[in-house]
C-alpha cells in the first residue's frame, strides 16, 4: 500500500518515497498497460522525476537513520546524540559534491 505524507511527522515523507520507490516498478506496469494509459498516465514519473526521487531519498536517508537511533523508547541515547550528528553532516557534505544540484 502507498503511504501518504503527514504535516506532523517529518519522517513521513522519507516512508512515503521509501514506499514508492519499493513499489514504482508494479506501479509502473499498472499505469503503462494500454486500457490504463489513457487516464492515468499523468501519474507515470518521468525519468527526471525519477531521478530527482532518488536524491531527495538520499538526502533523507541519514537523517531518518539518525531520527531512528536517537528516538529509542528504552535505551538511553543521548551519548549517541553528538557522534550520530557528527555524521549527518559529514554525509551531507559528501552528498554536496555527489549531487551538488541539490546543495
């Protein structure tokens, strides 16, 4: 099932490229068959699209694993606050010259 985006979660909306991504290609092969083609091809990605799907859900990707780290319900985490930090930015710098496009 496709997810949608939610104003209260920020995480939402990497789950919901997440989701796309994982489900694009059934996705795909629903919109391009022929007695769908007509309506419902709007909603195709182009390749552009696509591509700029891919690296938004890298620039998202750390900071999800970061948000899932920092946000555990019984393990202290606050030592883990600094380092994992320390590494969002140092892979967003690394993401600046990958897709500078984006910086």
């Amino acid at each position: 099932q496709l997810l949608t985006d939610s104003a209260t979660r920020w995480d939402s909306t990497f789950n919901m490229m997440d989701r796309i991504l994982e489900l694009y290609p059934a996705i795909d092969s629903f919109l391009s068959k022929p007695n769908n083609r007509k309506e419902l091809s709007e909603y195709l990605l182009s390749d552009v699209e696509q591509s700029v799907l891919l690296d938004v859900y890298q620039i998202f990707e750390v900071p999800h694993a970061t948000q899932q780290l920092l946000s555990a319900e019984k393990t202290p985490t606050l030592s883990l606050a600094l380092p994992a930090y320390e590494l969002l930015i140092d892979h967003w710098r690394n993401l600046k010259g990958v897709l500078p496009e984006l910086a």
